[in-house]
C-alpha cells in the first residue's frame, strides 16, 4: 500500500497548476541534480499529452526552467523567479553551478501533442553531448505535484510503518472504534512515526499562515490576471464591499475587521466566495498557495477553514490541527483509491477532492464523529462526481477560480447535512463514493481531462495572442 503522510498532500507551492506546474519543476530539479554527475552540452524537454496541450496555460515550461535553474518551488519567491526568468530570456543560457549551456525554451521545450503510453502527464529529459545521449529521464506528473521517474518501482519512495495503516473508510471506522480513538488522534499518531509533534504542530501553522497569506494577498490586490484571457481579479473588489471601503494595511488589521462583519447568511456566502476567489487569483498569477490536493483546487480548503475560525466557534489553533489533519488524510486516501489528477479523473479528482477534504475537517471541528466525519465527505464527492475539466484556453481561471466558491460552499453543505443526519441511515459510502470517482474517472472521455479539447475549452470562443 502507498503511504502516505498529510504533508504530501498539502504542500507549500506556487501557482497556477499542481500536476502542469509543480511537478514538472520537481521532475526538472530532481533531473538537475542526477545531471551533476555527467557531462553535456545541450538539454531538452519533451511534454506529452495534457502537459502538452494545455502546459503552455498552465506554465509547464515556465516551471522546467526555474527547476533546471535549481529553484525550490516551496521557498522561491516571485522576485527571484522573475529574476531567473529573465536571465534565462536574455542570455539564452542555462547555469548549472559551474557550467553553463546554450538554452532557449521555445527551441528546447517541444510540446509534441502526442500522448504518452505511460500516463495522461508524461515529461522526458535528455541531456547530450556532442548529440550523443547521456542521460535521459522519463518523469510521470501523478497530480497534487506528485512525480514518478518511469522505471522506478515506487513513486516518491516512500516506505514507513504507521501504527495504522489506513487505505480506506472501513480502516479508519476499525481503528478508532478498537483503539477508542478519534479520528484525527489517529492522524496525528502516524504522522509522529515521521515527525515529532513539535514539529508536525510547526508545518501545520506554517500550511495554515501561508493559506491566510494567499487569502488576504488575493483580496488586496486587484487588475487582470495573466495570460492572455483577461479575467478581472475580484476578491478585493468583494472584500471592500463587505469590510465598506475601508482597506487595512496589515493582515492582523484586516483579520479584526472582517471578524466584526455581521453574521447573516448573505454576508457569509460571500466571505466565503472572496477567500476561495482570493486564493485561485493567486495561484492563477503563479502566487504562493498550498497545494491542498492540488493547484486549481488551493482555495476550497482556506475558504472552509477561515469560514471556521473566523465565524464559527473555534479552538484557535487545536481546531485548525483537527481540520487539517483530517482533511490531509482524506485526500491521501482518495489518491489511494482514486485519483487526485485532472488528466486522469478530471476535476471530480482536483475540486471534488477538496471539497470532500474541507467537509470533513469541518464536520470534525463542529464535533461530530468520525462517522459523520466520512459521511460529510462522501456528500460532499457524491455531488461532484461526472465533473469534468475543461479551462479554456488551458488556463487555470475560467472555470477553475469560481469552481473554489462552489467547492466551498458544498462542502459545509455536505459537513451540515452529516451533522444533522444519521450515518447509520445513509444509503452510500464514503468507500463507495471514492471507488465510484476512480471509475467515473476511467470512463470519462479524454476530451474533458485537462486537454482543453471539449465543454468550456471549445465552445468559449476566445481570440488573442497566443500567451
Ligand atoms: S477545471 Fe478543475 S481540474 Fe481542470 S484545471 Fe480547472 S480546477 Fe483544475
């Protein structure tokens, strides 16, 4: 069984894709540094598939040249990437510490629109010299910034022992009911088998202060984002409608006053809807999120977690510890039975996920119990399941930026209804619900899998440059 920890599943990144951005610039850093040992004189990168079609929207050729450039995508800031950027365009040359080489990114980067027999997202690196071949590196983008290297058996590999070892529901129902435990209890023991609590409570404040950093940096800041299809920021405008104009210079300042906006139902609605714009503004303008399962799907969670513990009773930081604990493990166990990638179950896989993530990490902070826990997020997937990926012009906006609201908005829905519901009544399962996304997903037809070549992609018609 793939083991997985909840740090896999929310990691610090930046934008706009998990699967198009993030793991290509993983697999390109992972390429540098095998590269070290060998000498060349020439490197190219050849995309396949959903990379190829729609990478170019979703800056995959961007992503291989800060990896190559050896940039670190969860501490790269966006001064430095511009700075590598342009260094890389104007001297059409790539450092590698003590060498350099001749590197374009139109001559080198071939998006070769063909599909690769080993998965929907496949990369290949080829090192040469004197056009002779000295390293070639096969990487698959398995979504949510996972990489595998073809040829090697385990993805990431990662082997450890959790005291329990969860795949499914029925695992995490039979361990807390043996061990009397709750269900996030159960989390936070396995992921002390790699991290001591100190450090776990650390990573989950850091997660937690860079998801309110991407929230309120989306609702400062306004214009049109990139790409080409000009799609007007709209947090700020939303933010200043609730807070009356008035605009705060700090995020304590900020915090404290939208913590003062009445409790009524419309004002909620759209606190909620303006923190998950806010954050797939964000990503959309290559800004640092956390990948929580993935890119295009980074604001379902801030949205459902700021909704909690700015208006609803919390615990401060123990409630935050609860949700995302829970919420991480869910998603590792949909990349377990299902999938977490568009290219391969579309965007059931991407919002649907997070949705089903954010569902039950609320429920779990409104007290209810594990079996209610899994009931929220079987909902909350029930009523995304058939959703299809399909951004136009392969851009990481239109529909993906408002699809975070109604992720959002779905999931405290589910986590209400399972809060008010008996689990022992419930006619599915959260195991049947996840194994029911995976076969939703095979049956799908590519067209609606991050290829950009059906629904919206096709019917929207856009003109302008190509970005
Ligand atoms: S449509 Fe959904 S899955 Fe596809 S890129 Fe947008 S958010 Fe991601």
């Amino acid at each position: 069984m793939e083991q997985l920890s909840i740090f896999d599943i929310f990691k610090i990144g930046v934008g706009p894709s998990s699967s198009h951005t993030l793991g290509p610039w993983k697999a390109a850093l992972a390429f540098r540094n095998t590269l070290t040992a060998f000498s060349f004189d020439n490197v190219s990168i050849t995309l396949y598939g959903s990379l190829s079609k729609t990478g170019k929207g979703h800056k995959t050729d961007v992503a291989i040249q800060l990896g190559l450039a050896g940039l670190i995508p969860e501490t790269t800031n966006t001064c430095e990437m511009e700075r590598i950027l342009d260094q890389i365009k104007i001297t059409e040359t790539l450092f590698f510490d003590s060498r350099s080489i001749s590197f374009s990114p139109l001559m080198h980067i071939d998006f070769c629109n063909s599909l690769h027999e080993a998965h929907p997202n496949v990369l290949t690196f080829r090192a040469t010299k004197k056009e002779e071949t000295v390293l070639e590196q096969t990487y698959t983008s398995l979504g949510g910034g996972f990489i595998k290297l073809l040829g090697d058996s385990e993805p990431e590999k990662k082997k450890i022992d959790f005291p329990f070892s969860i795949e499914n529901g029925a695992d995490v129902l039979r361990y807390t009911q043996d061990n009397s435990l709750d269900f996030y209890e159960i989390v936070f023991q396995n992921e002390q088998h790699i991290r001591t609590a100190k450090q776990i409570d650390f990573k989950l404040q850091e997660i937690y202060d860079t998801m309110k950093q991407s929230v309120y940096k989306g609702c400062i800041t306004e214009g049109v984002l990139p790409g080409g299809l000009k799609v007007k920021r709209r947090a700020r405008a939303l933010c200043s409608k609730l807070l009356e104009e008035h605009q705060y210079k700090t995020i304590d300042a900020w915090e404290e006053a939208l913590r003062k906006t009445p409790l009524v139902f419309d004002t909620l609605n759209t606190w909620i809807s303006c923190f998950a714009l806010a954050v797939n503004e964000q990503n959309a303008a290559m800004g640092k999120i956390v990948t929580s399962p993935t890119n295009g799907a980074a604001g379902v969670i801030p949205a459902v977690l700021l909704y909690h513990q700015y208006f609803a009773k919390n615990k401060g930081f123990e409630d935050v510890k609860k949700f995302l604990l829970i919420a991480g493990e869910i998603g590792c166990m949909f990349k377990k039975g299902a999938t977490i990638s568009a290219a391969e179950g579309g965007c059931q896989a991407e919002i649907g996920v997070s949705s089903a993530m954010a569902a039950g990490g609320l429920t779990a902070c409104m007290g209810g119990s594990t079996k209610q826990i899994l009931m929220a997020a079987e909902i909350a997937m029930e009523h995304h399941l058939g959703l299809t990926c399909d951004p136009i012009h392969g851009l990481v906006q239109v529909p993906c930026i408002e699809r975070n609201s109604m992720g959002a908005i779905k999931a405290i829905m589910a986590s209400n209804l399972a809060l008010n519901g008996n689990p022992e009544d419930a006619i599915v399962n959260f195991d049947q619900v996840v194994k029911t996304m995976w076969e939703t997903g095979l049956a799908m037809n590519s067209n609606f899998k991050e290829t950009s070549e059906g629904g919206l992609a096709i019917n929207v018609a856009v003109s302008f440059p190509s970005c």
